[in-house]
C-alpha cells in the first residue's frame, strides 16, 4: 500500500500514512490529537511558505523548509532561502564602482608617478638620480 502524507493544522504538523489508494484522498486521524487531517496536496510548498514550518509527526525535531527537511528553524534568512540549504557562496565579487575606483586610483597614481619622474622629483620633492644626470648633461652644454 503507498505511504501517504497528512497535515494536522492544530499540531502543526505532517505525519505518513499508509493508505489503501482510494482511502488516501480521505482525511487521516492525527497520531497526537485524533484530529483528522487532511491529506497533503502538491499544493502544499505554498502553504507551508505563508504558514511557517511544520514539523514531522512523530516529531523528530525537524523542520520542514519549502518542501526539504532542516534540523532548525530559519532564523535569518534571504528571501525563501534556508541557512542549512544554502551552499556557502564564494566572496563577493568587487562590484562595478570598487573595479572603476580602484582603477582609478592606480591611474592617478600611475600618472603621478610619470609626472614625478618627468620632473626628476621623488615623491618628497627631492631631485631623483635622473636629475643629476640631466644637470650633468646641462652643465656639458652651457660649457
Ligand atoms: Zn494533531
């Protein structure tokens, strides 16, 4: 006989069932409340997003997270996705803004060091050994 899955709205909870087929669209009585419960229906992913999470009957001390079992209730959680379903994402990628200023950056820092070196002036305003070359060179001219 197939094993059928039914949701007991006063515990908060599904709990299987092993049905004759043409029993199985009938209501189950609840294994903690004698309650009968409604059989499940594909429908039920939907539903178990608006209501929260069900747990398991008897109750393992599970939870049920869009229709996959998790050992806790979501705490904090992005959009519909749960912690322990989520795989661990790789570092966030620099966005679009980061790469544009961090390029340039490296260009104001590129061109201050040509501008720096044109001049022959290390970054304190000291004359670079470039400098003394170009003075030598002067010096052979002008003489
Ligand atoms: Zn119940």
């Amino acid at each position: 006989m197939p094993l059928y899955e039914y949701y007991c709205e006063h515990c908060h909870g599904i709990f299987e069932e092993i049905r004759q087929m043409r029993d199985a669209s009938d209501p189950s009585p609840c294994p903690e409340c004698s309650r009968e419960a409604p059989r499940m229906m594909s429908t039920f992913a939907a539903f178990t997003m608006r209501d929260g999470y069900p747990r398991r009957i008897p109750d393992k001390g599970t939870f049920w997270h869009m229709g996959k079992e998790v050992k806790q209730r979501a705490k904090r959680m992005k959009g519909f996705e749960h912690p322990e379903l989520v795989k661990p994402k790789s570092r966030p990628r620099p966005g679009r803004g980061d790469i544009a200023a961090g390029r340039d950056k490296a260009l104001s820092q590129y061109s201050e060091a040509g501008y720096r070196d044109k001049w022959g002036v290390d970054q304190y305003g000291f004359g670079t050994a470039k400098t003394a070359k170009r003075k030598k060179n002067r010096k052979t001219l002008g003489g």
